[in-house]
C-alpha cells in the first residue's frame, strides 16, 4: 500500500475532540519583546518551520487517561507560560503592520488539542510506518504569513489510546525552539504539573476535564486544516565551549560556529547540508537575525586548544524522563524539524556559559544526500 494512503486512512483514525486555547495565568507586565531582522530574501521558513516532540505515555493508574492530563494541563501550561510568556506570544509586523517582524509576549495564548484514536499505544508503536504517522498526533499550522498575529506559536496535543495510554505532541515555532530544547521549560512544566495532582490528590477530576464539558453533537475536526509536517531531516545540537576566535563581529563568530557544527554534523549524520541553508541567529532575548547562507561561503574557524565542542541528538536533552505524573516516564519519545525545505541552523548564545563565546548550535540537514 503507498504511503500516502496509509497515511491517509490512518488520519482518519485520529479525531480531535476539542480545541482550547490557554493564556498565562498572570498578564504579562511589561511586555516582551524580540525583533526578528531579516537580512536577506530566507523564503517562508521564518513562518513555517516547527520543531515536533511526541511522548508516549501507559496509564499511571486504573483511573488515569489522556483526558484527565489534558484537563491538568490547561492549568499547568498556563502557569508555566507565565515564567516564559514569549511561548503565548504571537509574531507580528510593527508600525501598524509595515515595520520590522516581532515576536512579542502579548498573552495571545497557546492551542490546546485533545484528540483520540481508534487503536492501542502498542499497535500503534509496532507499526512499521509510525514515524512517518506520527505527525497525525502533533497538531502545527504554519503561521500565516500576511497576517501573523493571529497564529499560535505553540502547540500541545494529547491524543487517548483505545487501550488508556496517550500520547503529549507539542509543536513550536522554530522562531522558539531553544527555549523547549535548552531552556528547561518542558521540565519546569512537568514539575508545575505534578505539583498541582500532590495539591489536589493523585488524578482528582480537573475542572476541565473535557468527557463533562463537551457536546457529543460537537467537533471542530472540520475547522482545523494541519500543515503537513514531513520527517524528512536528521538534526544535531552543539555546545562550543571556549574560544573559537572572538575577534571581530558578534555576527561573525555565530558564523564560524556555525560553519564548524555543520562539518561535524554532516559527519556524525553521514549526510550532506544543501548548498543553501537558513541561519538563524538569537544574539539576545530581544533580538534574533535570520539570513539565507551559501555552504561554500562559510570560512573554517580555527579552533583553540580550549575549545570544546559536545554533540548531541533532539531527544537528549532530558525529555526521555519527562514525566507529567510521579513514576509515568515516557515509553517512546519522538523529536523532529518539520516544515522546512532545506537545511538550518539555529545559534543561541549558552545561558549558562561562562564567556561570551559559549554558544549551542542546532544544525539540521536534509536527509537523502549522502556525505
């Protein structure tokens, strides 16, 4: 059978429930905000790149459900946005919708999608098509690029089982991915959340708690139209540590570390970057440039004898044990870039670093093109 049509009649598996949309639990005062200069002409990966991570979780107990987590999350998710209210924000254009792109934390809210599917967690992880289907449990739309203040920048779907386990899909824009990946925020989410269930007793009914609140005769399956988000690049994430070459431009030293991540990542992925490719670069809080590079452009950093470079994949950075209940770690964990036709890199500079120079780096490559 084609993959399209085992993709297909899988989707048709998969039905959404509900749609909600979550706000910090405190106004955001003052607001934040970060400039998104654009340098030169980048396409639409600026609106439509997302970074993907799907964890799939067995029941914590007889009475547990995906419902009765989606339900906690609604509270969860907001307090935890209100330490890191950008992920509510929207990406808008300033001066009246003619100036500079922006992100700016205006407490626009995340989506909330709760979904079920008509076959258990164990069918569903034995498949032999399952990466290529687990898009269906991570729901992203790309922002919509002549009006982007009214599209999310993130995204959590739970998904229930037939069987009781479910699965947490959460999708952001690329625009946001460090703080997912590097700033803790998934496990300081985690953590808020079981703190609430110690509060209120170990799986006490939510307030929403959708199986109450929900009409039969209602689903919003026909409003929301997905963007199809293809598995089809290997990323990896670098922390240099100690000087590359810290003369000259702040710009120029994100590019030499990126030049140095991309050699590597294109050895440890066997895989070749596009000649062409997106650089992202975050230089603080408040500002984040995005420029299109040519590989061959790129000049080879010389490395000092302090330098180090550690490599790693999406899915090392903590999620594996990411439990929103005590003792219900994840079964399976799924990460990926979606959305993006060729290859990128994100630099950050490392909160945590010492000098000016500690960067993380996150390089995805397209796959298919070997090194």
């Amino acid at each position: 059978m084609a993959m399209a049509q085992v993709a297909c009649e899988f989707a048709r598996k998969v039905q959404i429930e509900s749609v909600q949309t979550v706000a910090p639990s405190s106004v955001t005062d003052p607001r934040e905000i970060c400039l998104v200069s654009v340098k030169d002409h980048v396409g639409s990966i600026i609106f439509r790149g997302c970074l993907n991570i799907v964890l799939y979780y067995n029941k914590a107990g007889e009475e547990d459900s995906g419902w009765l987590v989606a339900g906690w999350i609604k509270e969860s998710l907001g307090r935890a946005m209100s330490d890191q209210p950008m992920l509510s924000g929207r990406l808008w254009r300033g001066e009246d919708g003619n100036g500079e792109l922006e992100m700016v934390s205006n407490d626009s809210g995340a989506r909330l999608v709760e979904a079920k599917i008509t076959m258990t967690l164990r069918e569903f992880l034995g498949l032999e098509e399952r990466e290529k289907l687990e898009a269906e449990l991570v729901l992203w739309k790309d922002i919509d690029e002549k009006n982007p203040q009214f599209s999310p920048l993130l995204y959590v779907q739970v998904t229930n089982f037939q069987c009781g386990g479910y699965s947490i899909g959460i999708s952001s824009s690329l625009l946001l991915a460090d703080l997912l990946i590097m700033d803790n925020f998934l496990m300081r989410w985690a953590s808020i959340q079981k703190n609430l269930l110690s509060i209120n007793g170990a799986l006490k009914m939510p307030m929403f708690y959708l199986p109450n609140l929900k009409s039969p005769s209602l689903s919003p399956n026909s409003t929301i139209i997905p963007t199809p988000s293809e598995r089809s690049r290997q990323t990896k994430i670098f922390k240099i540590s100690g000087d590359t070459e810290t003369e000259g431009a702040k710009s120029e030293l994100f590019k030499r570390a990126a030049s140095l991540c991309i050699e590597k990542a294109e050895r440890e992925l066997g895989s070749e970057m596009s000649a062409g490719f997106s650089l992202f670069v975050k230089e603080s809080s408040n500002v984040m440039r995005v420029q299109s590079c040519k590989k061959n452009d790129l000049v080879k950093p010389h490395l000092n004898p302090s330098t180090q470079v550690n490599s790693s994949s999406l899915d090392d950075s903590g999620i594996r044990e990411l439990a929103f209940h005590d003792g219900n770690e994840p079964v399976h964990v799924s990460c990926w870039i979606g959305s993006v036709a060729d290859g990128f890199v994100v630099a950050i500079p490392s909160p945590n670093g010492n000098t000016s120079s500690d960067i993380n780096v996150i390089v995805t490559i397209p796959e298919g093109k070997e090194f």
